[in-house]
C-alpha cells in the first residue's frame, strides 16, 4: 500500500457483534461476521470462560504449565474478551446496557434461558439481530431437549449414510453440524441487518435467526429426502464409493498414501485410461457408458487400484494432473502447512498467540475483492478487554468496575 492510497472499509465495519456463545457453533458465526470486518466482543463466565479453553491439545504456557488450548487459539480468535455473569440480576442489567451498543448477538444456549435471565430478544434493544442457534431450534416438541454437534448430524440424517455399509455409521472428522450451522447463520445474520438497514426501505429493527444444528445438516441432503419421498429410494451407506458413478474412489498407493481419483463421466474416464497406460479400457464393452462403468464398480475400481498402488501418492497426482484427470492426495496438516498453492494463495495465515507463540491457522475464507484478509487477532485471554469495554464503551468508572470484579460479577 502506498503512502496516502485509501483503504476500503470491511464489508461490516462499524457492526458490533456480541458473542455469548460457548463451545463452537455460534462463536463461528461471530467469528465469521469478525472476519468480514466487524467488531466482536466475547461475553464470558468469569468463573473459567468459554468450555473450549479446556479441551485440548494444549500448548505450554508462559510459566511453564500445559493449560492453552489450541483449539481455543483458533476458535477464541479475532474478538475481545469480556467477562459477565449473566445468571445474576446485576449481570444481566449490565448485558442489556452492553446490548444497547451492539447489532448482533450469537448464542447457543437452550432455547428458553436467555428469556428466563431476562436478556432475551423481548428484552433488549429491537434493533439487535439474534443468531440463536440450539440443537433442535427455539420451538417445536424437542426443543428443550439437550445434545451437540453428533445430535445434529444424527437427526439430520448425515450420520446414518456416512461409513461402509457392513459396518455402523461413522461420524464425520469434524464438527460439520456446528460448523455448517455458524456458516448459515451468520449468513442469515448479514440478510437480517441489510432487511434492517436497507437504504429507504429498512424496516429499522433487528429479528431473530433460529438456526437449528440438525437444519443445516437437513439441508445439505442432496436428493436423499427427495427421492424416498417420490421414488421410495433408501440411501444407504456407500464408504468412498458411490452406486451411481464409477470409477471413484480413494485408492491407496505404494507410499501408504491415498489419493482421490473421480473419473465417473465417459471424458474423464478416457482420459484416466490414456494415464493408466490402459487406452483399451475405454472402449471395452464392460465400461463404455457411466451406468455400465457403475454396475462394474467393483471391477473398474480394482482396475485403478491396481494401478495407484505401483506408484507414489505423488506420482499418481501428476499423471493425473498431466492428463487432465480430477484427481487430489488425501492431505495431512504437514502437506497444508508446505504446500505451495495454499502458500500462494494465503490461505494460511501466522497468528501471534501470547501464549502458543506465533503458529500458522486457516486464513479467514473466503477472499473479498480478490485481496488477502487481516490476520486475526489472538484468542483474548479471560476478561483481557473488561477495561475498554466496561468503561470506555458501556460507561462504567474504575470504581464501579472494581467493584463488580470484587463480587464475581466481571
């Protein structure tokens, strides 16, 4: 940037978001909503704070204990930390005040406590946009029931087509419900302050996001809900593979590696077979068309698993690659943290923790306007903003502030 050139504000600069979230879902979202520009303030118990600052791994800490977690360095970023003890009466006057600045909230609890603290949506500014996300949503007959992220994509129907079939489902790698559910919301969010804000016709108030853990699951089915419905059809558990494209799968290779091959369509599958050194196959009655290639799935998948296993990973990614062939290793955090498309792109992004010490995360996503993101800030530790927001923004002198710490309010 030269000296004197203007930089363009953030798509949400200028917006306050309150994140009262535990956990991971709704702090995803008031870190994604962060990552566009806005200005995040983490509520938290002062009694321990957030629940994800004690799972691990944990990195060392500066006196020499094994107590930050990194996952917290992750999820904890790009925000300032406050605490507040929200099921007091004095608590909860401060939060509503603490409201009154802000344009969003984002919180998981069960659906119904934040009314029964007092500082719900009836109870704050008609402004705030709510992002209540909950397991089963704020209303309906399981509503109150408790659950996490496996609760969501069990009753969302991911878990029971996920895995082999002779074998129980298998859950997946990460915490997809919790994730999926903070993208959409946030999402939402943006929708609910543009009907908000909208230049002549906003309507001025907030509104409420209820964004359920099995919804966002629901609604990434595919046509599995569709085609029982009309067709009768049962998706069943397919491993790596699926009944209706073939050859695909995930073949392992001499280096004990696995790479991803999909060559479903009759282009892709050619130009696999001119890789493989095995032109003939394409015009092998057995495999001339996608649906003859799938009721032959074992046969044309054992083909190309022959063939990955006399090479290397790498070696098979560029012979995929020099022949136009979908193709991707199965990566590691080691292949991410040196790979130099992701390297080029910005896609990894060095935080400097206080207390990990400076590492590499994931970059916030997407880009904007083709340029790089800011790199987030560290994971505050607990209460580190209390100053700055409790006086400075809400209005609170030393004393007063002394005093609500005194009493295990902050």
């Amino acid at each position: 940037m030269s000296p004197g050139e203007e930089v363009e504000p953030a798509p949400l600069a200028g917006l306050r978001v309150l994140d009262v979230g535990t956990r991971i879902s709704a702090p995803f979202c008031a870190g994604l909503l962060g990552e566009l520009g806005a200005e995040v303030i983490k509520v938290e118990d002062p009694a321990g704070g957030d629940f994800m600052r004690t799972i691990g791994p944990f990195a060392s800490t500066p006196d020499g204990g094994e107590g930050y977690s990194m996952w917290w360095a992750v999820e904890g970023r790009g925000r300032k930390g406050v605490t507040l003890d929200l099921r007091r009466r004095e608590g909860q006057a401060l939060f509503r005040r603490l409201a009154t600045t802000a344009d969003v909230v984002c919180e998981n609890f069960r659906p119904g406590t934040l009314e029964a603290w007092h500082i719900g949506p009836d109870d704050c500014d008609p402004k705030l946009v709510w992002a209540r996300i909950s397991v089963f949503g704020q209303d309906g007959p399981y509503a109150s029931r408790p659950g996490l992220d496996r609760m969501g994509i069990a009753y969302g129907g991911l878990l029971a087509i996920t895995g082999y079939p002779d074998r129980p489902p298998v859950r997946p790698g990460v915490t997809i419900s919790d994730y999926l559910t903070g993208t959409f919301a946030a999402e939402a969010v943006v929708a609910a302050l543009y009907r908000r804000d909208r230049p002549g016709t906003g309507t001025g108030r907030g509104g409420v996001v209820d964004a359920p853990l099995y919804g966002s699951i629901l609604r990434t089915l595919e046509w599995t809900i569709g085609a029982r419905d009309a067709l009768g059809v049962r998706r069943e558990r397919q491993g790596n593979r699926l009944a209706n494209s073939a050859p695909l799968d995930n073949y392992g290779t001499k280096d004990g590696r696995t790479v991803c091959i999909v060559a479903g369509s009759d282009a892709n599958f050619r130009r696999l077979c001119r890789a493989m050194d095995r032109p003939e196959l394409a015009d092998d009655p057995r495999f001339a068309t996608l649906r003859d290639r799938s009721a032959e799935g074992d046969a044309v998948n054992q083909l190309v698993a022959d063939w990955t296993s006399s090479l290397t990973a790498r070696e098979v990614e560029e012979i995929c690659v020099d022949h136009g062939v979908p193709v991707g290793l199965a990566y590691e955090a080691d292949d991410i943290l040196r790979d130099p498309h992701m390297a080029a792109r910005g896609d990894l992004v060095t935080v400097d923790d206080p207390f990990a010490g400076p590492h590499r995360q994931q970059a916030p996503y997407p880009r904007f306007d083709g340029k790089s993101p800011e790199v987030p800030t560290a994971a505050p530790a607990l209460g580190q903003h209390n100053q700055e927001v409790w006086c400075a923004q809400v209005g609170l002198n030393r004393d007063e502030l002394a005093g609500y710490v005194e009493s295990g309010i902050i």
